[in-house]
C-alpha cells in the first residue's frame, strides 16, 4: 500500500513539475511579430506568432513595447481625433484563402490568400471618454488611469 501512495505522489509531482515549466516556457516566449496591416483610419492589426499567457503579461508586455512598436511599425496609428484601435492576432498556420467563412481578409495583399483565422488575443484602444483601454479575449477589460495605474473595467 505504501509503495502505491509513494508511486503516486511522485507520478503527482513530476507532472506539476512539467506544467510549472510549461507555464514557465510560455511565459518567456519572446514576442514575434510576423506582419502589421493598417485598415481604415485609426485601426491596426498586428499579427504576432506568441503572446504572454496572462493579462497582466500582455498589459506589461504593450507598456514596455509600445515605443518600439511606434518607432519601428508606426503603431498605434491615429486618426484625427488621436483615438486607435490595435489587435494582436495569432498568426497560427499562416495567410490562407477567404474561403472558410468568417476569416479576418487583408486588402493590402494583393494575391488569393490573403486572410488568417479570427484568433484576436488582445487588443489596445484609446477614446475620449475611456482613455486607454486593455481588452484580453480570453480575460478581461482594463483602463489605465491618470495616475497611471490598471483599473479592471467591470461591467455591473
């Protein structure tokens, strides 16, 4: 019986110790960012390979990029209000056909295949009324404030 107990609390243990490096192994993934397409006034897409697990990473992740994204990619892109509208998507298996139904299709790629799968993981907005908006898909929304603080956005 004990030996039983043993095998199985080691069985445990080295499978927590695999997700923790897993966890550990997404979260320092490093960012690539294969393609930026700019549509309309104000609005950017992003198309990235990874992204920080966490709403948290993803939120430090913009703060400490966002200068490198304006100087390199001229990301956020305003429009005449100074209001944007950035999405990270995942890139997944690459540009492919319109075909399936409800891919996110690019114009300014001139050939067939020219459109991804909908997989939006964050997005970055700035308005009037909000100011800087956070949105994780699969996570929450947040507001950074005045003081420069993340406000989580309920929506009671």
């Amino acid at each position: 019986m004990r030996v039983k107990n043993r095998r199985t609390i080691a069985s445990l243990f080295l499978a927590g110790l695999v997700l923790l490096v897993y966890w550990f192994w997404l979260s320092l993934r490093p960012v690539e960012i294969v393609a930026i397409h700019h549509r309309s006034s104000g609005f950017s897409d992003v198309l990235v390979t990874s992204f920080p697990p966490t709403d948290k990473g993803k939120i430090k992740w913009w703060l400490k990029n966002q200068n490198m994204l304006k100087d390199k990619y001229a990301i956020p892109k305003s429009d005449l209000n100074g209001y944007f509208y950035v999405t990270f998507w995942l890139f997944g298996k690459g540009y492919k056909e319109e075909g399936k139904y409800d891919r996110l299709c690019f114009n300014d790629i001139k050939t067939k295949i020219n459109c991804i799968e909908k997989d939006a993981i964050f997005s970055v907005d700035k308005s009037r009324n909000m100011g800087l908006m956070f949105t994780v898909y699969d996570g929450d929304n947040y507001r950074l404030d005045l003081n420069g603080d993340i406000i989580k956005v309920t929506s009671d």
